[in-house]
C-alpha cells in the first residue's frame, strides 16, 4: 500500500453531472482547481460524479448529455489534460465496491445527522436510500485514491468530516489503509449566496433560475439576473453583516476581478445600486465570455471528450485498484 501513497499533494474533487454549473460551482470549485494543476507538488484528480447524480431521479438521456457537458466546461475553465486526470465516476466500478464495504463500517446515526440530506429529503414523502448513503459513496472517492486534498465549497465540509472519521476508523482497525485527507476551502468563495436569496447558497437543485448564473447564461440573461437580484436596505455599496445581499453581490465582484472589496466599495462611494450591478454584471460576463467560447468549441467535439474521459479513467485504474485490492484483503474479502 505504501507505493500508492505519494509524498507530493494529491487532489481528488468531484461535481455532479446534474443541473446548472454555476458561478458558485465556478468559484467555490472549479477556479481553485484551476489553479491547484499548476503546481508540480501536486498530482490532481477531477471527477464527475455520476453515481451521485442518481441519489434523486433523472432522465438518463439528459444525464447522458450532462455527463459531456460536464467534461468541457470542466476544460473551457481550464481543467488541463496534460496536466489532471479527468475522468467519470461510474466509469470505474471500484468506487461502489469500496463504497459498499465502507458502508458496513459506517453507522446509520451519523448518516442521520448529515445537514445536506437533511436539506435534500426535506419535505420529500419519500427519497433514495443512495440519497442518504450518499457521504459514504463520497468518501469512497476520496479514499480509494490516497488523496491528501480535498478543495471544494463550504457546503461539503461535513461530507470530508465523516470521510476523515471513516478513514481513521478503518486505519486503526486495519493498520494505515487509507491516507487522511484535509479539506481545502477557500474563505472569500467557499459560500457563493443566492441572488434571490442571500440567506441561502446558489444552488444548482434551485427551482428558480434567477438564483444563480449558470456558467453558460448569455450576456443578457446575466444582465437581467443581475438586474433583478435582491439588494438590502439602505443605498450605500457597503460589505456587512447586515447586509448579506450586498456583501455577496461584493463578494462575487471581487472574486471573479481577482480585487479586493474594499478597492471596490471605494470605487462605488456615492453610487446607487444601479451603477453597481451595471459594472457587476459587465465584470461577470467578461470573466465567462472566454469560457463560454471555449465550451462551445469543445461540446462540439463529443467523440474527443469521450476519448479524455476514458483516457484520464485508465490512467488512474491502477491507484483505485491497488487501494480497493488492500482493502479486500484487510476485511477478509480476498
Ligand atoms: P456539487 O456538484 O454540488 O458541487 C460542486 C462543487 O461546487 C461547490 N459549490 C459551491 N461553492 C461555493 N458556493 C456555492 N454556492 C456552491 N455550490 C456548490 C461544492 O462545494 C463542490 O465543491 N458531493 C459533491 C461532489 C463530490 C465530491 C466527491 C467532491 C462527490 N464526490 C469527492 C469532492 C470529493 C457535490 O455534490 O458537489
């Protein structure tokens, strides 16, 4: 097991084929993906993970069709596959196999008492068992590669808890398994709000579309949204805890201008709502404009993404198999 582990970072994150990738997907994920493959300590893993989207119903020709989707938009935001391996989860089938052993390690109670299957079965008369099982499928991912990082959002901090409870607990029943994976959250846009709603995230299951920039909204669709997007009291542009929807508004400025927000409340001292959400929507479209044309060249060429995605699954297969092989071995499976 010792070879599989690495003494340089590795990078495992995955996304959901389902839904619309937004701005929050964008910057609470994608961005620091981006950035993380330029490094040459790290080695980086990028995933789709299929088998997640399943945990609520879908329609499997659309699902076909997102998976692909999924793919370019990971490479018009500058996923390299030169440099990461992106591949599908369900292309894989160790990431079920380990899921189902480390489910028999796993206590319902903790399950119980994950916040975003809390959320999801919410005024729901009935759910999936996968929807509730889902942090474990998740930690299966994460583990079966030995990754040292994990960056994603805020909303799956507590997913990589129960992974790094999971881990522990299999490592000292099983002596050193699996390598103990760190969370990599980045503060400024690990909760990207809602624009409807600054008390709730931008969500990609959000039933209404004004909540969120879809990372392929037109340029006037952007305006609109940004247009429409609700504002607090008063008139000052001013971050503050009494003011969610502008310090997201903010937020999102700084972000995808790469400047901090006080250089921009100062810009716009004296300035109504109006002119801010102008300047705002003009930054946004200008950051996906280059995006949204590489992701029209790309979802063009459906044959050439198919053909990254099973390379990127082949070349990671002997890390997964190697881990999955252990950890039969260890629980008396082989
Ligand atoms: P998913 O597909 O819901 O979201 C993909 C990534 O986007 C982040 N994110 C946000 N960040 C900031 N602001 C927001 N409003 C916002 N909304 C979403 C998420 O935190 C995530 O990083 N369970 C995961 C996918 C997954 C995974 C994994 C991630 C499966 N296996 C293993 C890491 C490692 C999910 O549903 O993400």
């Amino acid at each position: 097991m010792d070879q599989n582990k690495l003494n340089t970072k590795r990078i495992f994150s995955g996304i959901q084929p389902s839904g619309v990738l937004h701005l929050g997907n964008y910057l609470g994920a994608i961005s620091q993906f981006v950035k993380l493959q330029g490094d040459t300590n790290s080695e980086c893993i990028f995933c789709i993970v299929d088998l997640h989207a399943i945990t609520v119903p879908q329609d499997p020709k659309i699902l076909r069709e997102k998976i692909l989707e999924l793919a370019a938009l990971y490479l018009a935001c500058g996923i390299d596959p030169t440099k990461s391996t992106l591949f599908v989860q369900s292309s894989r089938p160790e990431h079920s196999e380990l899921a189902w052993i480390l489910n028999c390690f796993t206590n319902m109670g903790e399950l119980n008492r994950m916040t975003q299957f809390k959320e999801k079965s919410e005024n729901k008369s009935n759910y999936s068992v996968g929807l509730f099982d889902y942090p474990v499928l998740m930690a299966a991912d994460i583990l079966l590669y030995q990754t040292t990082h994990v960056p994603v959002g805020e909303d799956q901090k507590q997913h990589i808890e129960i992974t790094r409870d999971l881990c522990e607990r299999m490592n000292n029943k099983y002596n050193g398994l699996f390598t103990l994976p760190e969370p990599m959250i980045n503060k400024q846009t690990a909760r990207i709000m809602s624009l409807d709603d600054p008390n709730n995230k931008m969500s990609k299951s959000s039933p209404s579309p004004s909540s969120y920039i879809g990372l392929t909204d037109s340029p006037e669709i952007i305006r609109e949204k940004i247009k429409r997007a609700v504002t607090d009291s008063g008139s000052e542009i001013k971050s503050g805890e009494d003011k969610p929807a502008i310090s997201n508004l903010l937020n999102i400025f700084a972000a995808v201008t790469d400047r901090e927000i006080a250089d921009i409340e100062k810009d716009f001292e004296g300035n109504g709502y109006g002119e801010f959400k102008d300047a705002l929507a003009q930054a946004v479209i200008s950051k996906l404009a280059p995006i949204q044309e590489k992701y029209n060249k790309l979802i063009a060429g459906k044959d050439e993404l198919r053909k990254i995605l099973a390379d990127g699954s082949a070349k990671i297969a002997p890390i997964a198999q190697k881990t999955l092989s252990e950890v039969k071995k260890s629980v008396g499976l082989g």
